[in-house]
C-alpha cells in the first residue's frame, strides 16, 4: 500500500543518492532525496492509493503545490487516486471546476487531461499518450500541439481563433463558441463534430465515418456533401444557409429551423424528426414512415402531407394551412394555432394535448364547447 508517507521510496531503498534514476534521460524529471521525504512528509495523513505512486506522478504533484498550494494538491490527489494504475502511474488527471492556473509537466504516461473551467492561461507540452483532453471554458488562446494519440477534444468556449493541425485518429471535436474563422483539415476517423457559434463561412469537407454534426449559429452559407452514414444534422439558426445538400438515407434526425432554406430535398426513409420551422419553406415534401416528430411552424405552407403511422408530436402553428390530414393514432400532441384552419378531423384517442387557438375555428365557440365535450380526455387550449 502506498501511504503519504511513502513508506516505500524507491530512490531510498535503491540506495540511489540524491538525483533521479531518470536524470539521464530527462532532467525535468530530477528530484533530490531530501525533496521526495519532504513531499512524503507533508502529506502523510492517510492511504490514498494500493501502489507506490510513480517519480513522475509524484513530481508532477509537488510541482503542482507551488502554484496551487498544498490544499488544492491535497484535494486534487484524493479526487484522481482511482486514476493511478498497478504501476502507480497517474492515467488520468482532472482539475476541473478549481481556481488551478497553472500545470507543470505532465505526467508521462498520461492518457486523459481535464482541466475545463478552471483559471488556466496555457497548457503544457502535452505527453504523446494523451487520448482525451478537456479543456474548454478556461483562459487558454491558444493550443499546444496535440499528440497523434489523440481521439477526443473539447475546447468549447475559449478564444482561440484558429485550431492546431487535428491527429490522423481524432474521433470526437467539439470547439463550441471558441471564435473560430475557419476549420483545419478535418481527420477521417471523425465521427462527431460540434462548431456551433463561432464565426467562420465554410466547413471543410466532411469525413465520410461523420455520424453526427452540430453546426448551428455561424455564418454559413452552404453545406458540403454529407456522409452517406449520418445520422445526426443540427445547422439551425444560421440566417445565412439558403439550401441544404442531399440528405443521405441514413438520417434520422435534421433541424434546419431558422435558416433561409426555401426547398428540402427527398426526406430519408430513416427520418424520425424534422425540425424545419421559421424557414422560406412553402412545400413540404412527402413524410416518411419513420417519422415521429414534427415541427414546420412559422413557414409558409398551406398543406400537410400524409401524416405517417408513428408520428407523436406535430406543430404546424403559424402557417397558412386551411385544413388538416387525418390524424394517426398515436398522436400525442398538436398545435395548430395561429392557421387558417376552420374544421378538425377526427382526434386520436392518444391525442392528450390540443392548441388550436387564434384560428377561424376558435372562434366559434359552440364548436369548440363540441369538441371538448366529445373528448374530455384531451387538454384543448383554445383561448
């Protein structure tokens, strides 16, 4: 077992005088003797871990106290001491959520480094072990480089600009609100991509094991093609998009609200929701079967297409339809508000929630007194 007190030394039972037995090979890494005991000493006070920690992790957390001070360190260590391995190396290191400001070297060996909102200016060289590595929401401009190993990254919400070259393996980015102007060359072993609310104008051609894209409230103007394996598109709130690519049948999920696209193309057979609303749209296209979600309010349709079997949810509030489709069962919820619409078809006996109000058939009341009559199961808001 390995105490504070480090019972078990290897520089003191090796008979190894004052300098490392890595000294040779890195000298970042030398600690004398009478600095392991000193660190040993003050943090003897209970057993943290079931191995000797590792020269290297030890360092690294002496190290940390002159910037940090000692109670932050001794926190940090009880918080990451299910991270060090049989061999007492530190795999994974998590700062987050502390007024930490400052990492020195990092251990050798480390594997996962979070450090997200947390008082950080910089980040240090990181090791080439290093598969993850969370840092957003700190003060960092600018990123190391980032080691071939790699495959997740989040720098959300920092103000970086422009992003180093991404690793060949990278599988997961997320650089959210980071002021981004443009994209790097993106790897194709990327599977998911977040780059919502930042500046840039174009992406990059998309890897084609891409399953999933979050691209919402920037400036562009286009897509690229998509990955015929997507699954996943999310590019709402970009007033500046004016047409979306050919959707690939492997979609099932596409919110495109808020954009200018006045078209859609062919809806993939996969499609469970669709979120076009506050678009040019006049025409919807027809509805696949698969469908369990709709939302095309604030455009200008005037016509619903058949409504598919498995579809729960509909808002087609603020158009100009005069009528609606039959209703499937299974209907869980409509809103109809704010339309043209004078009659309602025949209510699912799913259908729990109605919103039908400021529509020519609200104002006739003795028809909406009818309706609720005839289903008191569902909640019909018609003021």
């Amino acid at each position: 077992m390995i105490r504070l007190d480090m019972k078990f030394n290897p520089f003191a039972e090796n008979k190894i005088p004052s300098v490392s037995m890595f000294a040779k090979k890195d000298k970042s890494l030398s600690a004398s003797h009478a600095e392991m005991m000193e660190f040993s000493k003050d943090y003897n006070k209970e057993t943290l871990f079931d191995v000797d920690l590792d020269p290297n992790a030890l360092l690294f957390f002496k190290s940390l106290i002159k910037t940090a001070g000692e109670d932050v360190v001794s926190m940090l260590l009880e918080r990451n001491a299910e991270f060090v391995n049989y061999k007492g190396e530190l795999l994974r290191f998590n700062c987050s959520n502390t007024d930490v400001s400052f990492l020195p070297e990092l251990p050798k060996g480390l594997k996962s480094l979070e450090c997200f909102s947390t008082l950080l200016t910089d980040l240090p060289k990181l090791p080439n072990t290093l598969e993850e590595l969370e840092c957003s929401n700190t003060r960092v401009k600018r990123l190391p480089e980032l080691p071939e190993k790699l495959l997740v990254l989040y720098c959300d919400r920092l103000r970086l600009e422009r992003l180093p070259a991404l690793p060949a393996g990278l599988q997961k980015l997320s650089c959210i609100d980071s002021e981004l102007t443009s994209l790097p060359a993106l790897p194709t072993t990327l599977r998911e991509l977040s780059c919502s609310d930042n500046v840039f104008i174009a992406l990059p051609e998309l890897p084609e094991g891409l399953i999933a894209i979050n691209c919402t409230d920037t400036l562009i103007t286009e897509l690229p093609e998509l990955p015929k394996g997507l699954k996943s598109l999310y590019c709402y709130n970009n007033r500046n998009l004016r047409s979306i690519p050919i959707l690939p049948n492997s979609l099932t999920n596409l919110e495109c609200h808020k954009t200018s696209i006045s078209e859609l193309s062919k809806l993939p057979d996969s499609l469970e929701s669709l979120s076009c609303a506050h678009t040019l749209l006049e025409i919807l296209p027809p509805i696949p079967a698969s469908l369990k979600s709709l939302d095309c309010s604030g455009t200008a349709i005037k016509t619903i297409p058949k409504l598919p079997s498995k579809i729960e949810k509909i808002d087609c509030s603020d158009t100009f339809i005069t009528e609606l489709p039959e209703l499937p069962e299974g209907l869980i919820e409509l809103n109809c508000s704010f339309t043209e619409i004078t009659s309602m078809p025949k209510l699912p006996e799913s259908l729990v929630e109605l919103y039908c109000s400021d529509t020519p058939l609200t104002e006739n009341s003795e028809m909406i007194t009818a309706l609720k009559q005839k289903y008191p199961n569902v909640e019909i808001i018609a003021d």
